[in-house]
C-alpha cells in the first residue's frame, strides 16, 4: 500500500527501540501475541487494510506494546488521525493485551469501548499503541490503551498522548 518515507523510518526505527514503561518484553509471549495477531489478521480484511504495517514491538503478560506509521488511509479528511481508525486500534491492542495475560488462543468479544481524543497525528506520524489488562475475570475482561505520537530526539514520557481508550470483552468460553 503506502510506503513510509526515509524520516518516518527512522522515526518507526527510534519508536520500537522505546520499551512501554514499567514492562520487560518476555520471549514467549511476545512469540505468542505475533503469531496470534498473524493468525487474526489473515480472517479480518478489515485489519489487513488499516494495520498492514502495524509491528508488536514488545509483549509481557497482559501488556503489549505496537507501532503504526500513520499513512493516508488512516487519517479523515482534515488530515488528522481518524476517529474510527483510533477507536479499531483501542479494540485491537486491548484484545490483544488479553491474549497476553495467559497465552489464550482467543480473547473474547467486545461489549464496551470508550475512547477519548486527547491530541491528533497526521500522515506521516509514527504512534505507539499500548495496551494493558486491568483486570481478567471468568466473563469479562478490561483493559487500558493509550496511543502516543513518537516524538524523534524526546523520552518517551514526553510524548503526546493522542487517545486513551478503555475496552471491556466478554471472555467466558
């Protein structure tokens, strides 16, 4: 689809170097979290459109972290970051998030998502998509996602924060 430009790459290469905070990437998991986002990816075309370029970048339990350069399908028609692409990425990382809390083969259904728009990115931007499990239940499951603009040459702590979302699944198998 899109490619990324010489500046967005190294901004992506500057991204996934960053670990989310208070997180150490655990091997197996994150082994687990890809090939599960491989297998989800391949039955979901609407997935396959908006984060063909997506990378896990670290998972430990119930923790992921992704980045995404935003490229002009993910951005509305002023230029900035799209609502529903913002909300699809707080559904994604919070599923995602759950998979990582035990290594399930499947995370549930949505029964809640809550998004609140806080900045905006542009085509061209890289954001850092975390997601972490509140808590795992027997029939529902919450979680926590924040989106960041990647700032090159700042901490991470100094990045913007563009949305933060909460998403409620329903796991009971």
């Amino acid at each position: 689809m899109a490619t990324s430009s010489p500046s967005s790459s190294s901004t992506t290469s500057r991204a996934t170097t960053a670990a989310p905070a208070n997180a150490t990437t655990d091997a197996a998991t994150l082994a687990h979290v890809r090939a599960y986002w491989d297998q989800i990816r391949s039955n979901s075309p609407i997935y396959a459109f908006l984060f063909s370029g997506i990378a896990v970048t670290h998972a430990a339990r119930g923790r992921i972290a992704a980045t995404l350069s935003l490229t002009g399908v993910h951005v509305n028609s002023k230029g900035g970051l799209h609502g529903s692409v913002s909300a699809t990425l707080v559904d994604w990382a919070g599923g995602l998030a759950i998979t990582a809390w035990d290594g399930r083969a499947k995370n549930g259904v949505s029964v809640d998502i809550h998004v609140s728009y806080c900045a905006s990115a542009k085509e061209g931007d890289v954001v850092e998509v975390e997601g972490v499990v509140d808590k795992v239940g027997g029939t529902l499951a919450f979680t926590t996602v924040v989106l960041r603009r990647v700032v090159e040459g700042a901490e991470r702590g100094e990045w913007p924060v563009v949305v933060r979302g909460t998403h409620t699944k329903f796991v009971r198998v």
